[in-house]
C-alpha cells in the first residue's frame, strides 16, 4: 500500500484534445503533478487516470528501462492487493443471494480449515475475514524477504493451501486491526466451495468483469508468467533495479494477484460506489469502517478509506513485486461518489513518505479544480506526445 518510485529521464502523456487552450491546461496540471512524484520520490514509470465526466491518462518516466520505451497508455499492471476488493464484492453479492451470512463462522462453510495456533475458523466470521479484524498472522514470512533474493526465486510457486497452513501455526496478531493477505486467501476458497467454481476467478469474471466489460481485468494463472496485453515493466531495488514483470503470482492468489489497467479500475470502483454491483444493504455493509493504520486510514470489507483535503479516497490500494497501485473514488461529505483516480507505479514502495506523496498526487487530483478546466467532452485521453524530461535518469 506504500509506493516506492525512482526519477527516469523521460516522460509522456496521453492525450486527445479538441484543440482549446482550456483543454490542454487542465491537462498540463494533472502531467505536472505525477511528473512531480516521479521527481520527488522516483519511479522508472508511472500512469495515472482521472474519471469524471471525461477521462484523462497521463504517464511519466519510462515504460522499460532497457529500450526507454514510454509508458503505454491504459498499459496493463498487476494490482495487488486492489483484487482484494473484487473478492470481498463477489462475497458480498453471495450475501445478498443468501448464500453467505457475514457474521456466520468460517467454519460453516469452510469445515476444519482453519485450525491452528494462528486462529480457530469457529471463532473468526466471514466478516472478520473482509475486514482484517480476524487476527489471523499473514504467511509473509514463508515468503523471500525481497529484492534481489526474490528476484531469484520469482518463478518459484507457493500453494495457496501451504501458505494458509504456513500462516495458521504461527502466532496471532493481537492489534484490533491488522492487515493480513490470510484472510482473503480463505475468502477465495469460500467462494470456490459455496459456488461450487473450479477458481474463484471464474466467479469474479462471471459477477463482475464481464457484466462491466473489463476485457482487460483478470487473474491470471500462477504459472501465466508474462502479462498479456501492453504493459510497463516491473522492477524491485536490490539496490538496482531488477525486471520482476514476469512472475508466478501463487504467493497473491485471492489477496492481490489481478492484472488490470486504470480505466478498468477506475469503472469497477465507480460501478461499486454507485450501487451496481451490490444490493444497499450489503455495500453499507461495505462501507461500514472501522479505523486501521499505517497507509489505511480507515477499512470497510474490502474497501479502504483515506481522508484527502475535499472528501474521502473510497477504494483499495494495492501492492506487489514489481507494481503500486493507488485507487478509489471521491466520496464527498455528503457521502456521495464522483470521480475515480488510479495511480501506479512500477515499484514497490520504500516508506511512508513516498505514500503521502502519491496520496497527495491524487488530492490534487481529485480536489484541485483548474481555473481553466474544461467543460465534458473538451478532451479525453488519446495518444502520446513528449513531456519534460527529468534529471537523475537511472538504468535497471
């Protein structure tokens, strides 16, 4: 949920304009800002689309830094942990079919699985499991550590029946909230049983992509290396940079492993803060937070709140070897949806601080207005042009 990017020396925007000056303004004020991240905190590429009444793409930096390729419009990225908000939607609709009851142990539909010193599956809810209140322990430290030791070992699967097995003869977390990719490695394996899907991905493509027309959003195979349309490339810091785009993903599975692009996310997140993909009763349920930390200020099921200077950011950030992604939409104090934005980053994060800084990129875009913005329909995103470059270009 944190973002780590480094400065490259080029940077492109997308863009398609009706030739006003208005239009190309508005648009420079957005390509200022994420060229702004990419020089403050750096990233070899970055991709940001805002959805409102237009759309607008603009990139930065570079898209491969062995060819200096751009970045490519809409390009594909792995999400990470953004999937978590598909997963907990498709649980959702399960309840609102009366085929789940949140506050219902896991036990009752997922019998003698979770048993173990990490937790007791007749004691922790479906509910608990959306909302990281489980105190489930995470099979992170199964994982390599990062860098350059996951590098090596990026092609090298983990099951997710090991992982959860991993994570259950450890000891529990005991904070009142802590963010765990357990619980919704059980939660991909609860839709599978109560669906009688061969894959949960099947369910979130049934229920979700393809009602939307996500072409471009899907969980792929762990052994599906390679991303399949046009994407950045992906890197770790091992201190250099180190292409980790081709990946097994196993280690994510129904906690983080989607590929999608901006646009996509940006209308799964619209569509769901708008009631299309759930009935009232269950995305209040949804919405419903309780406070978290670090990167969260506050979490629903599936759903993460950060507060920004004109309402809240309502959606899921994401985070995995290789990309960041950072996303939601303006709710505004009189709890009604508007724009969408999503940021990502082709790295990982370093700290906090690098967090803040897109956090703000997305402030300023969603709640900074342009004197000069353009009425609907001035301009969309299109096609690229070059942008200013930057100092402290850097080679993976």
């Amino acid at each position: 949920m944190l973002f780590r990017l480094l400065a490259t020396a080029t940077a492109t925007v997308a863009l398609c304009s009706l030739g006003t000056p208005s239009a190309s303004a508005s648009t420079d004020h957005l390509q200022r800002e994420l060229d702004g991240v990419v020089r403050d905190v750096g990233v070899p590429g970055a991709l940001m689309t805002v959805t409102g009444r237009t759309t607008v793409t603009v990139r930065s930096g570079t898209g491969d830094l062995r060819t200096g390729r751009p970045v490519p419009a809409n390009g594909q990225v792995r999400v990470g942990s953004t999937t978590k908000a598909f997963v907990a939607t498709a649980v959702l609709q399960l309840v609102g079919e009366g085929e789940v009851v949140l506050d219902s142990p896991v036990e009752t539909y997922l019998p003698g699985v979770v048993r173990g010193r990490g937790g007791d599956g007749r004691e922790i809810t479906v509910r608990q499991l959306l909302q990281h209140t489980s105190h489930l322990p995470d099979p992170g430290p199964l994982l390599p550590s990062g860098g350059r030791e996951w590098a090596d070992q990026r092609f090298r699967h983990h099951d997710r029946d090991k992982l959860i097995r991993y994570a259950l003869a450890q000891e529990p977390t005991t904070a009142p909230w802590s963010y765990t990719n357990t619980g919704y490695l059980l939660l991909g394996k609860l839709i599978e049983e109560v669906t009688g899907a061969w894959s949960w991905r099947d369910e979130v493509h049934r229920r979700i992509a393809r009602p939307l027309k996500l072409r471009h959003t899907y969980s792929p195979h762990p052994s599906a290396y390679r991303i399949k349309g046009p994407h950045p490339r992906g890197y770790v810091r091992a201190p250099e940079f180190i292409d980790v785009t081709e990946q097994d993903t196993g280690y994510l599975d129904a906690a983080g492993d989607m590929v999608s692009t901006p646009v996509e996310i940006n209308r799964f997140f619209s569509a769901l803060l708008q009631g299309r993909l759930l009935r009232p009763a269950e995305l209040a349920e949804m919405r419903r937070m309780v406070p978290a930390g670090g990167a969260v200020d506050e979490y629903g099921l599936g759903l993460e709140t950060n507060h920004l200077s004109c309402g809240d950011l309502v959606g899921h950030a994401g985070q995995m070897h290789g990309y960041s992604t950072l996303a939601g939409v303006l709710v505004d104090r009189r709890g009604r949806p508007g724009a969408a934005v999503t940021l990502s980053i082709t790295t990982e994060p370093k700290d906090m601080s690098d967090f803040r800084r897109a956090l703000k990129a997305v402030d300023t875009a969603l709640c900074t207005t342009p004197a000069d913005k353009p009425s609907p329909g001035e301009w969309l995103a299109c096609s690229p042009r070059p942008s200013t470059g930057f100092a402290g270009s850097s080679r993976g």
